[in-house]
C-alpha cells in the first residue's frame, strides 16, 4: 500500500500571507496541532504548528536539557506572554518551519510509519514538483493500517 492512501480525508492549509494570530485560530478551529504552508500553486513551503510557535516564544538564551534543566539569563523568563504578542500579527512565512517531512504518493506505507515513528508527524505527501498532496497524521495512517487489518480478515 502507498502512503497516499493514508493521508488526511479533510486538510487544513495555510497560506504565507496569513497573520500567525489567524493561523493560530485556523488550527484551534480545525482541531489540529499543524498545517501545511503551501503557495497559491499548491507547492509546499512549511509546516505552522503549535511546537514551531512555542519554539519561536522561547528566549534564545533559555537552554533546556531533557526539559528539566534551565539556564536563564538574567530577564528573559517573565517574556514569554508578550512575545506572543509580538509574534501574532507575523507573517506565517516568518515563523513556519521550513524543513518538513515528507513522502512520495508512492512510497510504501511502512516507510511512513518508520517516519512518524522516528521523528514525529505531520508527514506531507508531495509530488515530484514539490505540490502537495495531502497530509499523513498519526490518526490517518492508525485508520488506513485498521482498514488494512479489516480488510485481511
């Protein structure tokens, strides 16, 4: 089976244009903790998530071991709230991230399960020309796996 059967039935995209503060809302509404950042072609750009937002709050002088070890410099800890403040009315292409996991339609569907597995979703299923095709989410391919599982009973 490819990884294209796996992909998300209904995908939320997002434009680079958009303002972070409605990209915000966009995921909140669609209950989904990333999207795709794709061009009026089609073509993929960047993954806007929730953990790419919270990466960018994060003072760059705050190092963080396993989550448990913090080294803040002196002022940086009480700004976290209102750097969001400042990073809501950004542009999407601004804070994105821009390297994104991706699959061909083709590849095999355990290819994208090692992917997920090893380094976390989405996955964005492209084509040769970098358009997107869908999105492969943890709950998208558990379903496409239980529908395979099914359908060889």
């Amino acid at each position: 089976m490819p990884c294209l059967n796996a992909v998300e039935k209904k995908m939320v995209q997002i434009s680079p244009d958009d303002e972070v503060e409605s990209a915000i809302n966009i995921l909140k509404k669609s209950k989904v903790n990333a999207a795709p950042v794709v061009d009026e072609q089609g073509k993929l750009l960047g993954l806007f998530s929730f953990k790419g937002l919270m990466r960018n709050l994060v003072p760059v002088s705050v190092a963080m071991t396993d989550g448990i070890k913090m080294d803040i410099k002196v002022g940086a800890a009480p700004g976290v709230a209102k750097r969001l403040a400042k990073v809501k009315p950004l542009k999407v292409l601004e804070v994105m991230d821009r390297k994104v996991l991706t699959v061909a339609p083709t590849d095999p569907l355990w290819e994208g399960v090692s992917l997920l597995t090893n380094h976390g979703g989405p996955l964005a299923v492209v084509d040769e020309q970098n358009k997107l095709l869908g999105i492969i989410s943890y709950t998208s391919m558990l379903a496409e796996l239980e529908a395979m599982q099914d359908s060889a009973e």
